[in-house]
C-alpha cells in the first residue's frame, strides 16, 4: 500500500473539488492531505470524509501569496518528513506551474494531466490525452519515489462512496525560502462563476454568435442551470469573448459532465480542448459541422431561435 499525500489547492479558503476526485480513487491506500494558507472546517471534514487521514496546513514567511518557488520549497519540506511515494494534486494553473519544479528539486517524473489512473500493489498506471486528444497513451513510472502526478479535473468525477478516516488536522511551519520572482497582486476577475476548469455544465458560443452582446442569451441559459459560459478560438479571434473564456488547444482544457456547443463548427483545435466531456451537445445549423461527431445530441437549427427554447424548458423542469 502506497503513502500518497494529495495537495489540495483552495480557493477562499473552500478546497477545489479536484482534491476530492484524487481522494475517492485512491481508496485503500494510506493518504494525507496537504494545502498552503487557511481552509475552513467544512472542507476539513469533506477531506476526511473521502479518505484523508491526516490534514497538513502549512503556513510560514513568504507564503501569502502564490509562488512557484515558495510553494515548491515549502511542500518539499513536508515530503521529505513524511517519505511519500506519490504526490498528487489537480491539473489547474497552480498544479500545472509548480508541480513540475517539485518534482525536478527530487529529480523525479511528474505524469500530468492525466484523466485516469490506477495502482497494481504501489505501482502506479495512468492514462492521459495525447495529440491534442486524438489518442491515450498509458504513463508510469521507473524513477526514484516519490513520483509526481496531476489529474484533470472533473475527469475522476465525484466519488460515490464514502471511505472515512481520521482526517486529524495539524498546522505545519515551512518557509518559502530564497523566492526570485513574486508575484506582487491578485487581481480577482469579475464574474463569480466556476472557472471552466472547474465547471460541471458549460455552455459555449462560437463564430456563429455573431458579436459580444449576444452571448447574453448564453449567459441567460447557464445562469438556469448553473453553468458556466465558454467560447471557441473563433469567438475570440472575432472579439466576441476574452481569452479566459476560450476552450481548445491554445485556451482551456475543459471536462465537464455537460457540455453545450452553441454555433461551434468543432475544429480540432476545439475539440482538443473538450472532447472528454461527459456527453456533448451541439446546435449548429450546418448538418456537416464536425462538431456533430463528436456530439452525444445534435440539434440542427438556428442558437438564436434554439437556445432561448432550451432555456424555458430547462426552467420548467428545474422549477
């Protein structure tokens, strides 16, 4: 049985749901959790509800604020304490900064993104996406412990059965060490959605949406059903979106249990970006758009007239 510590990132200090994917896999095997800066007692308790044993808070000089230096140095220095086999943590901004750095200061492997993964005794077999989602290949490991890994959120899904331990909670002293580069402010964005990484249900628009203002009908349908709005490279090429919202090869790899493509043709550079979504759904009026086979529905018709339909009846189940 392996010795796995997870990192869990938080977010006003709510830990990102990613954290307790990892958990739920990792069932039978001895794991403790690891997070920087504070986290309330309600994630405390899911932690340990889904397996965490124990529960590091780690807090020190220079930790404030996110660097990949500080974070690396400080999350060392508990690895090296507790002589952990594994290290895992999701797949976002964060994980995929500094995870590398952690595991170049062991000179160890690090598998990232990987979208499943299982243990035969403590040897460890993911699979993740290659060529911009085309194939999978399967990733190991031959290297010094502990090894590295970053999972693609929503790719494990939400675990369905309980496995719960301890999860005794200890405050853990580190310093962030010599930080060259810091980050200096924080600027939090305005919309209070879940960031596309991290969404469950994501409605996007493309070219198709004709200009900026209309993707207010977007807005219309996921604030129905809780989702959060995306828009392909075209979208915002043309202006009708910032980049934080663009979904593809050269913005945001999504995975979310719905999918709706608004109006998207389905390059492959989109499609790179969310082609493991659970099920997909496309409105297009071209019969031919490649999107459409990828899409588990497909509705051939106009967004403008289709949309603000789905929307009502949305509304009307969930009410």
């Amino acid at each position: 049985m392996a010795n796995i510590l997870v990192f869990a990132e938080t977010n006003n200090e709510k830990v990102k749901p990613v954290a307790y994917e990892i958990l739920g896999k990792l069932n039978g095997h001895s794991v403790d959790v690891a997070c920087i800066g504070n986290m309330d007692s309600d994630s405390s308790a899911m932690l340990a509800k889904h397996g965490a044993e124990n529960i590091h808070k780690i807090s020190g000089s220079g930790l404030e604020k996110y660097s990949p230096e500080g974070y690396s140095n400080s999350l060392k220095s508990l690895i090296d304490s507790k002589s952990y086999d594994y290290v895992f943590t999701g797949a976002t901004s964060m994980g995929k900064d500094f995870f590398p750095r952690l595991a170049g200061a062991f000179n160890s492997g690090c598998a990232s993104d990987v979208v499943n993964f299982v243990f035969e005794g403590d040897d460890f077999s993911g699979t993740k996406p290659m060529f911009a989602g085309k194939a999978l290949t399967k990733v190991s490991f031959s290297d010094a412990k502990p090894r590295f890994v970053t999972i693609r959120p929503n790719a494990l899904g939400m675990p369905d059965n309980e496995n719960a331990k301890g999860g005794a909670v200890a405050d853990a002293n580190a310093e962030a060490g010599n930080i060259r580069a810091a980050i200096k402010e924080i600027i939090k964005g305005a919309s209070e959605k879940v960031d596309l990484t991290e969404a469950n249900i994501i409605v996007s628009g493309g070219r198709a949406m004709k200009n900026a203002e209309n993707f207010k009908i977007l807005d219309e349908l996921a604030d129905v059903i809780g989702a959060t709005v995306g828009a392909s490279r075209a979208a915002v090429d043309s202006g009708y979106a910032p980049h934080s919202m663009q979904v593809g090869q050269t913005g945001k790899t999504v995975a979310p249990s719905l999918y709706i493509a608004c109006g998207i043709s389905g390059a492959i550079q989109h499609l790179a970006g969310m082609r493991t979504s659970k099920v997909i759904v496309a409105i297009n009026t071209d019969p031919d758009a490649p999107i459409f086979t990828k899409a588990d529905y497909g509705i051939v018709g106009d967004l403008f007239k289709v949309v603000p339909i789905l929307k009502e009846e949305f509304k009307a189940l969930l009410s």
